[in-house]
C-alpha cells in the first residue's frame, strides 16, 4: 500500500475506533450500542475499499460539486429572470459593454453591440419574409463571425437553423439539406459551386421545388449589386448583404419575448463517418446547460480570450466555442479553416488564454516543426475532446499546457462529463456521491451484436470496475438536459434502449464503449461497431490506430476488420495516408510487432497516396476504405500489402487467392 492509501486507511480506521469509543460513552452497554458497534464494523468490514476511494476523490469531487452548484444556481437565477434563450441572456452581455470585442476572425473584429444589430437584422429581413416561429432556414457558410449572427438572429423570431457542414459535396450535401425540411438556405460565397452542383443534378423533386423559389440567400459575396443572375447560375437567387442595408438593427422584442427554453433552436449534425450525418435536435435549454456546464466547470471567464479554430457547425466550436461570447461576456477568436502551423501562432497574436482543440488537432499539431509560439503563448487552458493518452504528455509539455480540460459528450447525448484534473486519458469523472443524481453508467453489452447483456429479470447488467462497457444515460422528462433527439424520428428510437434497470425505463445509447476505474475516472476505448474480432479476442481500432500513428510520425491512419474467406472473425487491416512518400514499411513492421499483441496486428496494408475524404472532426471516413477491403479489382490506385509477420509484402493477385481459398494460414 502507497503513502497515500495508508494514510487514507488510517483515517478510516481512526474515524471508526472514534465512533465506538463516543458510542461507549454515551450508549453505555444497551442494546443500541451493541448494533451500533456491530454495524460500525460491518461497515468497515464490506466498504472498506470504497470509503478508502471516497476518502482519496474527496478533494476532486468537492470542487465539481461546488463549480457545478454555482452554475446551476446560475441558470436558475437567470430563468427567474426570464433569461431563458441565447438572446436574452446575450442581451444582458450586451448592455453590460457594448464597446467590447465579442469577436475576431482574421483582420475583423466585432464588437458586442455589432453582433447584436446585425442579429436583430437578420431576424427583422427574415420576419418580413414571412418565416415563422418553428420554420426551418438551412446554413451552408464557412465559420466567420457572421455565421453566429445568422443563427443567433433567426433564433429571435423562433425559426430553427439546420447547420450543415461546409465541406459537404453531392449527395450527402443534398441528403442534409432535405432531411433538415428547410423553406430556405443561407449560404457564402465559398459555397455558390457546390450548392450548384446538386441544384444542376439532383432529381429529387422536394430539391428541385426548394431550389426554383426565392429561397436561397448568398451573404459575403457581392457588396453593390442587388441581383445576383449574372454572377451565379442560381436561380432566383437574393443578395442578403444588399437586403440587409436599410433594415431595422432594433430588436424584435415581442419576437424575444416569447422565446422559450423548450424551443428547439438549432440542427447539428453527426459526423457520419459511418453513413449519412443524422440531424439532432438542439433546443435552447440543451445548449445553455451543455455551454455553461462546460464554461463553468473549466474556469473560462469573462476576462478569457478563448481561441476556436474548430467548425461552427459542430457542437464543440458551434456551441462550447461562441458561447464564451454569447453566454458568457469572453472574446472568441474565430478561425475558418484549422491550420497546425498557425494555431500557436494565432494563439500568440491574439493573446488567447484558452484554446479550444479535437485530438486530431493535437497530433496534426505535434507533428508540426517547432516554433517559437509553441511556449511564448498566454495559453492557460485547453478545452476539447479525443487527446489521446498516447500524446497527452508529449503535448501538454512541449507545449507548455498547465490544464487540459477533457471532456466526453454527444450533440445528441445526455451522458456528459469533463476531467478537469489533469489525470492522462481520462475523458472525464463522476463523483461516488453523485451517481445517485447523474445516473450515468456502463452496462454489458455482446461484442458481436453490440446488444446489451440481459440478465436476471432480462434487465441490463452494470459493468464492474476496469470492465469496458456501453455507456448509457437515463431518460428523464423532467431534465433539460435529456435526450432531445433527432430530426428523424426513426433515428432517435435507434439510439434508445428500454428495460435496462427497471421495467419501463429507458437510456441514451451513447454507442461508445468506455472503461471506469477505482476511482470513477472514465477512459475512452471505441465505438460500437469499431471494435471487430480475430483470434478469439476483441481489437479496439482506436487502440491500434493510435498506437500505429505514433510508429509512422503521426500520419493519418484507419483501421477495420475486413472479411477473409473460411476464417472467424474479420482480419485486420489499417489505410495509411503517405503524400509524402516516405513512409518507412520495415520500421512501421517492427513497431507494430513491438507494441501491439499478435491478435491486433494488422494483417494487410493500404498505403493511400492522395489526401482521403474526412469529416468535419478530421475523422477518415471509414465505409469507403473498408467496402473495398483488400479486393486488387476495387483498389487499383493504391498499394496493398500483407503482413508476412516480420515484414509487409506486397499483395499480388496470386497472394490474394491462396490467402482467400484458404491455402495460406492466417
């Protein structure tokens, strides 16, 4: 036993020899002492252990308790006051300093009083338009401070806006579009060409009608003209820059008034690394309890400079990001489009002290040259989700990192937590006292299948200590934080699962398998789904991937199971991007050997020469690659290679057909 533990013990077992000493005082020798003494140390005999645990998190759980009562009295406060929506509670901000930066993006900077005028514009232009409360206006932008303004604004007058990613092309720009049921698109001028395309070649009747009318609206792209005919093949297509010029900046008070905390306000979409981006439903109350549990928690406050180079149409950039500003009095610092070699430097430039990060972000960071922004920063706090226990402390030292605040959270989700203490890998804690009230947990689930383990009563099974689990959160009406859903109502039905404790109840299927340890710090393992078979045991492909990235320098990397002929299971196989062509095959051979257990060695290897398509969290999207497995007839522009062991060999037509007729052993 440690120092730490013995001292712990100690006091245990001190507090319960000062019990039954007080006990025999005052008791005497009654029956009541006699149970009294004989619980005592039943209690000490059964949960030894677990007072020992509560004893050593004391210190860490007090102080979440403490941050998480401040700013839920704070919400409470603010809705007696009737400051139940982002407008409201903006507004207060906004008559407290007007003169105050809220926003800077590139050579830009935006004052609290210009974010609110140009909001109240968009939702006085869109109001005459005829749009109502419950409407639904698509926005297809880069991330600008603009792009606040317009969701911000239209939230005034009630309509919904469906954030689309702008990286979308073709199909699946034309699938998020008509899911979100919009009467219009917001667009900039970035995005004329792909909005275009589909315009031009979709046969989708519901597109084709959208598109004919006065329904798209172009901001950021021409100033001094109110037609845009001549420069667009858009059709009836409205300069909203022009439209803006002579509306009111006052604000649609009545509008605001009767804004309500259960008013959906935003659709933001999954990844979809996996199939199509699904759009969930995000209502005023989710996103004021996910921000400011996020803020308070991490200690941003008003005085914060918080940098966001991540994408506005996600949770985290979108939501956690401009919240600083809009629910918090910070300045946000917006970049468009990440850059590794830039983000120290902006940091730098503009004096952030909080910095908003992704894991992919990390590597894609600590891969860059050094620089002399890489500690020269004012860089107090990180804030973000997926760093990777593998460069956790490689990151946090070279770049001089005093606190990470890592959390774990869906968009959709209501099993939220953060870890603000530093501990490597943790994606977050739940205090022993508080699973009471925050029932959040794990639960067995079949490998296989990805169902959940039934048990006595066909009730779900809880997960032990260190056992890697499905993580699950409780539905619950009464809470405004609880699953909202998503557009698709067939979707959200997916994503539950019923009778798990008791008959009746039912929890958020998060899809993401996690383990706890002793001292309810959780850690992240895989997804549902991305952990697949082979030789009996379970690979994690996170696992493998992150340890595969740290042989090849950090290069992009995905693995998957892949289906080979008269074998159990599915065989590995990782998709390695290599532009620059160095990519070292004996090294990466020996690395994989070295590190990871024979059962998780990638048997074939796809070196992807060309950049791969990824999501808008830097994710390589996984169908692609793994629909065309190893097949030579699907993959004709990249080479592949089979893991003889020591070495990788290159796969050859001939290779391929003893390995799939079962004359090469596996």
């Amino acid at each position: 036993m440690n120092k730490g533990n013995q001292q712990s013990a100690s006091f245990v077992s001190l507090t319960a020899v000062t019990i039954i000493a007080v006990l025999l005082i005052t008791l005497k020798y009654s029956v009541l002492y006699v149970v009294a003494v004989l619980s005592a140390v039943w209690l000490i005999i059964n949960y030894w252990n677990f007072l020992v645990r509560v004893w050593q998190t004391l210190p860490r759980d007090a102080i979440l308790i403490k941050d998480y009562s401040i700013y839920f009295i704070k919400i409470r406060i603010w809705k007696l006051l009737g400051c139940n929506t982002y407008a409201k509670i903006f507004k207060r901000f906004v008559e407290k300093h007007p003169n105050k930066i809220a926003f800077k993006h590139e050579g830009s900077a935006w004052r609290y009083i210009e974010v609110e005028e140009l909001s109240n514009q968009i939702a006085n232009y869109f109001k005459e338009q005829g749009f109502k409360r419950g409407d639904v206006v698509a926005l297809f932008m880069e991330s600008c401070p603009e792009y606040v303004c317009i969701w911000l604004g239209l939230s005034k007058i009630g309509v919904v806006v469906a954030l689309i990613n702008n990286n979308l092309r073709a199909d699946t720009l034309a699938h998020s579009i008509k899911v979100s049921n919009c009467s219009a698109v917001i667009i900039g001028k970035e995005q004329v060409n792909a909005l275009v395309e589909i315009i031009n070649t979709t046969t989708d009747d519901k597109l084709k009608d959208l598109f004919t009318k006065s329904a798209v609206y172009i901001k950021n792209y021409i100033d001094d003209t109110t037609s845009l005919t001549n420069t667009t093949s858009i059709t009836n297509a409205i300069n909203l820059d022009c439209e803006l010029k002579e509306i009111s900046k006052s604000a649609p008070v009545k509008d605001i008034s009767e804004g309500s905390s259960k008013d959906q306000m935003l659709y933001i979409y999954t990844s979809g690394t996996t199939g199509m981006p699904k759009a969930a439903i995000m209502t005023q109350s989710r996103a004021i309890y996910m921000a400011m549990g996020a803020k308070h928690i991490a200690g941003i406050t008003e005085h914060d400079v918080v940098y966001t180079p991540l994408p506005l149409y996600h949770t985290a950039g979108g939501i956690l990001g401009v919240s600083s500003v809009l629910l918090g009095g910070s300045t946000c610092v917006i970049r468009s489009k990440f850059s590794a070699s830039n983000y120290w430097t902006d940091c730098l430039k503009y004096e952030c002290t909080v910095a908003q990060y992704i894991g992919e972000m990390c590597r894609y960071c600590l891969a860059s040259p050094p620089s002399d922004a890489d500690k020269s920063h004012q860089v107090r706090l990180i804030l973000g989700n997926g760093l990777r226990p593998q460069i956790w402390t490689d990151f946090t030292t070279r770049f001089n990192i005093k606190q990470v605040a890592e959390f774990y959270g869906a968009t959709e989700g209501n099993a939220n937590m953060m870890n603000t203490t530093n501990k490597v890998g943790a994606v977050g804690f739940i205090p022993f006292i508080g699973e009471k009230f925050y029932p959040v947990t794990l639960i067995r689930v079949d490998p296989d299948t990805n169902e959940p383990i039934r048990g006595e009563n066909n009730l779900c099974i809880k997960c032990k200590v260190g056992e890697p689990g499905l993580l699950v959160g409780k539905i619950r009406k009464t809470t405004e934080n609880s699953f909202s859903g998503y557009v698709e109502k067939s979707a959200s039905e997916k994503k539950i699962i019923k009778d798990v404790f008791s008959k009746g109840d039912k929890v958020f299927n998060s899809g993401d398998v996690l383990i706890r340890d002793e001292h309810n710090f959780y850690y992240f393992k895989d997804r549902t789904g991305d952990t697949f078979r082979w030789k009996g045991e379970n690979v994690s492909t996170s696992e493998v991937e992150a340890a595969i990235s740290n042989i090849v320098k950090l290069k992009d990397c995905l693995v998957y199971g892949v289906e080979v002929p008269n074998t159990e299971g599915k065989a590995g196989m990782v998709a390695i991007v290599d532009e620059s062509n160095d990519l070292d095959l004996d090294k990466l051979s020996a690395g994989i050997n070295k590190s990871l257990p024979a059962y998780a060695r990638p048997l074939f290897l796809r070196v992807v020469k060309t950049p791969v398509s990824l999501t808008g969290t830097f994710k390589m999207k996984k169908n692609d690659v793994q629909n065309e497995g190893f097949d030579l007839t699907k993959v004709t522009e990249d080479p592949l290679y089979f893991n003889e062991g020591r070495k990788f060999v290159p796969l050859t037509q001939e290779l391929r057909d003893s390995i799939v007729n079962g004359e090469k052993r596996l």
